[in-house]
C-alpha cells in the first residue's frame, strides 16, 4: 500500500509518499480501507517532535472509509460496511488496522468525508463543554480558536445546548463564517484586545466556560476572562510556546482548569465514550450538526496539507484523500 511515512521527527519536509507493507489484521481487529483522513493537530505536534517505535512511521489518529476485512471475534462491523476509526498511529495510508473498539459503523448517508471529522472533533468538545465544562443553558463560554475542527464543533454544540457563544478568530472572514453556525460574539485576536472585548460582552462578569485549545499565553487570557469560579477546558497547545502559562489568577477567581484529551478518556473509560461518539454520529447524520470541510488534499501530498495547517489559514477540517 501507500503511506505518508517519515523517518526523523521535524518539519512537514520530513514526510514522504512511499510503498509500504499492507497491515495484519489480528484477532480482534479491524482492516479499513481509507477513503479520507481527518488530519488533527495532534498529527502534526507527533511529526515534529513525538518518539516513534520505528521507522518508517506513518502518523495519524482518524480516518474513515470501508471495512476490507475482520479478524477473529469482532462482531461490531462487517466487511464492506462504512466506518470510522481512531489509532494511536497509521492513518495517514491506504490501510489501517484498528481495534475493533475504536471502529465506529456509520450510515449510507454520511460521506466518507465527513464521517473522518466527526470522533475526535466532535468527541473532544463535548467533553470540554459538559463532562468536564459542566456547561448549562443560559451561561456564556469563551471558545478559543473557534474556526478550528474542535472550535467549530464547540460552537455547535454549546449554541444547541442553549449557551451563550463568544469565539476568537485570526481574521473577520473566519468569524463572520461563525456566525451561521452558532457563534454570538465574535472577537478577532488580531485586532482586538480578547479579555477587555469579553468584559464589554458580559458587563465585567466574564464568561462561565472556556475552551482553550491553544495554550501559552491564550491561556492566561482565558483565565482572565473567567467569571468568579469560572472554568476552563485546556485541550490543546496549538500555539506552541516554550514559556509555560502563569497559573497563579486562577486561585484569586476559586476557578477551575481541566486538562482534557480524549483520546484518554477513549482508552479510560471506553463504555461512555463509545456512546457518546455514536450519539454525535448520529446527530451529524440527522443534521443537526455539521462537520465543516476547509480543503482536501491528496495522500501524496501530505507535507502540504500538513503545512497549510500550520499556516492558520484552514476554517474547519483539512482532509487527505488516498
């Protein structure tokens, strides 16, 4: 098969689009043919500086296609039914073998394309809104990075869940893009200062929630735009900053910050996870919510879809086609 491999960590530069062995399908488990990859930032932060087993390494945590074949026992899915999975490593090729806990069936009417942004995504801000934001009707949450994969899902999600919804963004196009998918409030964090257009929007109470994929110093800034016993979900370091955040205003506020990474959650508790990801299956498949495709591109160009993410330039979720 073909795969985006890569030999030493670093830059996108280091991939390469080359023959490689077609996986074994071991008890257990599950043979995909990849039909799209959902490529995460995640990805991206393992290419540049995460250890790998050996070499050569494809990278790559989600993709969806067509079930080539089974192993023994697995029972979920069926060879030539349509799914979704989530791998520590190894979707960024024609093939992938993957525990058949992690595979995820879905229905005739969602494309392949759109099946490869629902888990982790969508999984990922339900988790920062409610099971670890404890968001409710009526309070206000902050979303970092909202034209994101993840920030796009927590729009949708918090603005069905009755919540007020602010949301940053690097330029105007990308916010007014936001409103239509729930966004109340848009900030632009080029321009304007975040934590006094947050104080203006809630009369200097701040919001109740935010959602800060980003880290550094966007993480002091959502600290200090929490309500008194405010708290934040931290799910990512997308902004990539050697200086470690300053923590400390958190206590003054009795707020709260919780880590959250649901691949974790996914390995640790499995039974709710599973649910839930099957749950937001199926409301993307009714409608109700929307997976939001920026660009695709081909498997052979993987340095390149990697690189236009790392430009900031995506609204919504970069696919690679094998």
């Amino acid at each position: 098969m073909k795969a985006a491999v890569y030999y030493q960590n670093g830059g996108p530069e280091v991939l390469r689009y080359e023959d490689v062995p077609d996986p074994a399908v071991r008890d257990g488990e599950v043979l995909l043919r990849v039909e799209a990859v959902g490529v995460q930032g995640g990805d991206l932060l393992h290419r540049m500086i995460s250890p790998f087993p050996s070499a050569p390494h494809i990278v790559g945590y989600q993709a969806a296609g067509t079930v080539a074949a089974v192993g023994a026992g697995v029972s979920s899915v069926r060879e030539g039914q349509r799914a979704v999975a989530f791998m520590q490593s190894g979707s960024h090729a024609e093939l992938v073998a993957v525990r058949e806990r992690d595979v995820y069936a879905v229905p005739d009417s969602i494309d392949a394309r759109v099946a490869a942004g629902i888990p982790v995504e969508f999984g990922t801000a339900d988790d920062c809104l409610f099971e670890f934001g404890r968001l409710k009707a009526g309070e206000t949450v902050l979303i970092q990075a909202a034209a994101g994969g993840v920030g796009l899902a927590a729009v949708q999600l918090a603005k069905a869940a009755g919540a007020r919804v602010l949301g940053t963004a690097s330029n105007d196009e990308k916010l007014a893009r936001l409103a239509s998918f729930g966004l109340d409030h848009a900030i632009n964090y080029r321009t304007a200062d975040v934590v006094a257009s947050v104080q203006e929007l809630t009369g200097g109470r701040g919001v109740n929630l935010v959602v800060d994929p980003v880290g550094g110093s966007t993480l002091e800034g959502s600290i200090a735009s929490l309500a008194y016993r405010g708290r934040i979900s931290w799910v990512g370091q997308a902004g990539r900053e050697p200086q470690p955040p300053q923590l400390g205003s958190l206590m003054f506020k009795s707020a709260s910050l919780n880590g959250v990474y649901f691949g974790g959650e996914m390995e640790h508790d499995p039974s709710r996870t599973r649910a839930l990801i099957e749950k937001l299956i199926g409301r993307v498949a009714s409608g109700e919510l929307t997976v939001v495709i920026d660009k695709e591109f081909a498997l052979a160009e993987a340095a390149e879809a990697h690189r236009y993410i790392e430009s900031r330039a995506a609204f919504g979720r970069v696919l690679l086609i094998p």
